[in-house]
C-alpha cells in the first residue's frame, strides 16, 4: 500500500510538472505578436494594399483598349412619297442589327500623368516607412507590457515576502507578550502593518491581473505564469555616443515619424504639379475597328460593314469654370500644411530624442543609487534586528527597517526596467530600433537567450 501511495504522489507530480507553463521572456512574447498582434497585422496588409500604387502609376503610360458589341430588333412601318422613288412603295419592315467594335488609346503626352507616377513611388515609400514604424512601434508596446507585467510580478513577490516577514514578527511579539517581555502596543502595531499588507496584495493582484490581460491582448493568449526579471547583477552602460546633441542629429535624419512626414510633402507637391496640368493639352494616339451587320433595314435590304480608323486626338482645355485654379490654390495650401506638419515633426522627435536620453541617463543613475540604498537598508536591518535582541530597539523599528528594505528592492527592479525600456526608446526616438536591440535587452533577463527568426 506505501509502494501503491508513492507511485500515485509522483505520477500527481509528473502531470502538475507538465502542466506547469515555462517562463518566458522579452523576446518569446515579441515572437508572438509578430504572429499575433492584430495591429501588427493590419500594418502589413495596408503596406500590401500600398505596394499596388506604383503598379497603378505604371498603368498611366500603357494603353487602354475596349472591346464592344451590340444587338437589337427593328419593327418599321414606311411610306415613300413621290413618283420618282426608286424603292418600292413602303410597307412593314422587321429586321435584325448586329454590331461590334474595338478602341485603344495611346497617351502620347499627358503632363498629369508624370506627376502622378511620383506620387505613386513617394506613396510606397511612404508604406514602407510606415511598415518599419509600425513594427517599431510594436517593440514598444510589447516592452511596456512586459515590463509593466514584471513591475506587477515584483511586487506581488514583495508583499508575500514583507508579509512572511511581518508575519514572524507578530508571532514573536504575541510570544513575547504572553510571556510578559512585550506590551501589546507591539502586537497591535504588527498586526496593523500585517492586515495593511492582506490589502496591498489583493490590489496588487488585481493589477496584475489586468497587466497580464494587456499583454494577451497583443500576443493573443495567456502569457505563462511566470515572466524572467532582470538580472541581479545587471549593470547599466551608458549611452553611446555620451553627447545628447549627437543622438539629437541622428533623430532629425533618421527619426520615422519626420522621414513619413517628408513623404506626405513630396504628395504634396507633385499634387500641385498634377492640378497645373489640368490647364494644358493632352494627345492621344487613337484607333477604331468597327464591324456592324443588319438582316434588314428601312430601305429593304441589309448592310454588313466593316470600318478600321487610325489617328491622333488633342484636346485643349479653354475654359472648365475655375475649377483648375480651384484645385491649384488648394493643392498649395495642403503643401503648405504638410511643410507645417514636417516641422512639427521634427520638434517632436528633438524632443522625444531629448526626453528619452535624459531618462535613460537618470534611470542609470538611479539603478546605482538604489543599489547603494538596499545595501544600506540591509545593513541597517541587520544593525535594527541586533538592536531588537538586545533590548535597545523595539518592534516597531524592525518593522520600520523591514518596510524600508522592501521599497529599496522595489525601487532597484522598476529602476532597472526603466533602463532596460529606455534603451529601446532612445533607439526608437532615432529610428534605429531593430529586433537586435530586443535581443540585447533580452539578454540582461534572468533566461534572456531566445533568438528571433
């Protein structure tokens, strides 16, 4: 019956272990939303839907041909006046009419149509940046989702920490009470902080909860139970290149949102070149064959004809109204707009380029800071639980010490994170994000060693 009562214990234990969801890190959530992520999703097909512009600008060069045809019935009632007619005097007629025909038009010259191709290839380089933003911005998404989660995680294991802490402490003081060495003012003070904390970690619970739902919302499924934290001995590099003002230059060369914006202009621009032309002449090279046979007709006898046509067309526009003029004027002012946009986009992303250095320079500093303070609050909860031994501190003071070295944890790990998210966000404020800046970020986890495909 014991050898029955093990093999069940370790077959439960088999099947919770495969059950059980591994950790994951940075890289294997990104690896799913590139699968996943609806948004993700949407951005490429538009950048599909983009890349027929240029093959729709060709089109404007080539010829278009038009086949046609045509049937119908005819029921005619005539008479001829007249004594000279050579047909014969009238009557019913009922006959049949079968006709069909080709076009094809060449464009020889057509100024619109030069400007329109440029807005065709400025177009698809816009979705092509566009695309690259997109994916961009989705390495953000899932960066702040994740750390937000962990952020979460962390404190979730703080508070269940504290609490097992605290939960020592109130049995030691009731201990000490019942045998006369304590008041009951240092029971009542750890239960308080004890029920304090009952509190915190069902709100902390409910946050996470609702940070593990952001992130299935992207990667489209339950992220696993557990997700890998920095790493202990994490140690912060500065930026490279150190000089804000060169991160600065490379933002106004290469930052997305200003290299789109330079797209939307050059739209603008050929757009105004488009409308200009609505004053000049088109030419067209233009052909005809025609073929059309009646059983019958008013005269009394059919006809079967056949007539090919071969030749140029040019029109020139004289007057349509000011609707040209219309156009023109506000083509330029939609250019003029697009220049407004373009500035402010360059603002922005000086700005956004400024933000993200300075915060990543002060999240270092603040990881060695608080380093050197959780030392410090280890030390002195050390020095405070001595000091409780031997009578010359109380329990409030440990517990004082306890809560101190716990926030010092806190802040070291969301120090941390907000260096490892600030790396990326430099980068994206200068648009050099790439999946190896994951990659790296990555790998300062606890299980960082994924590569993306």
């Amino acid at each position: 019956m014991r050898f029955s009562w093990c093999v069940i214990v370790l077959a439960a234990c088999s099947l919770s272990a495969q059950a059980a969801p591994g950790q994951q890190n940075l890289v294997d959530l990104y690896q799913l939303a590139l699968s996943s992520d609806p948004t993700w999703a949407a951005a490429k097909n538009a950048h599909l839907a983009a890349q027929e512009k240029l093959e729709q600008g060709k089109s404007l060069y080539l010829p278009t041909v038009s086949a046609n045809s045509n049937a119908s019935h005819s029921e005619t009632d005539i008479r001829y006046m007249g004594s000279a007619t050579v047909f014969r005097n009238g009557g019913r007629e009922s006959f049949d009419t079968f006709g069909y025909g080709v076009s094809v038009s060449q464009p020889i010259y057509r100024k619109q149509i030069s400007a329109q191709f440029a807005q065709a290839k400025s177009q698809v380089s816009q979705a092509d940046k566009e695309l690259v933003l997109a994916r961009q911005t989705l390495m953000l998404r899932i960066s702040q989702a994740y750390f937000d989660t962990l952020q979460a995680q962390d404190r979730l294991d703080l508070i269940s920490a504290q609490k097992s802490a605290i939960s020592g402490q109130l049995e030691q003081a009731r201990a000490n009470f019942e045998a006369g060495t304590a008041t009951i003012t240092d029971v009542n003070e750890a239960q308080a902080r004890y029920d304090l904390l009952k509190a915190q970690e069902i709100a902390s619970l409910n946050d996470m909860e609702v940070k593990r739902r952001t992130l299935q919302a992207i990667i489209g499924q339950q992220p696993a139970i557990r997700l890998a934290s920095a790493m202990e001995d994490l140690h912060p590099a500065s930026p490279d290149p150190a000089d804000m003002e060169a991160w600065v230059t490379m933002a106004e060369q290469n930052n997305l949102n200003v290299l789109i914006q330079q797209q939307v202009l050059d739209i603008a621009t050929q757009e105004i070149y488009r409308q200009q032309a609505g004053h000049l002449p088109t030419l067209d090279a233009v052909g005809n064959y025609t073929g059309t046979r009646a059983s019958g007709g008013i005269n009394g006898f059919g006809t079967d004809l056949q007539n090919a046509t071969i030749g140029v067309q040019l029109q020139i526009p004289l007057y349509q109204g000011g609707l040209v003029n219309s156009r023109v004027r506000e083509a330029v002012a939609n250019k003029n707009k697009a220049l407004d946009d373009l500035e402010a986009a360059r603002r922005q992303a000086e700005l956004d380029t400024r933000q993200a250095y300075l915060t990543l320079v002060s999240s270092i500093a603040q990881v060695h800071a608080y380093e050197q303070a959780l030392s410090s609050s280890q030390s002195q909860l050390d020095s405070t639980n001595l000091g409780y031994e031997v009578g010359v501190r109380n329990s409030v003071d440990v517990l004082n010490a306890q809560q101190q070295l716990f926030s010092a944890k806190r802040d070291l790990l969301q120090a941390r994170y907000n260096y490892l998210l600030g790396m990326l966000k430099l980068k994206s404020a200068t648009g050099q994000l790439s999946d190896a800046d994951m990659i790296t970020v990555n790998q300062h986890l606890a299980s960082g060693a994924s590569v993306i495909p």
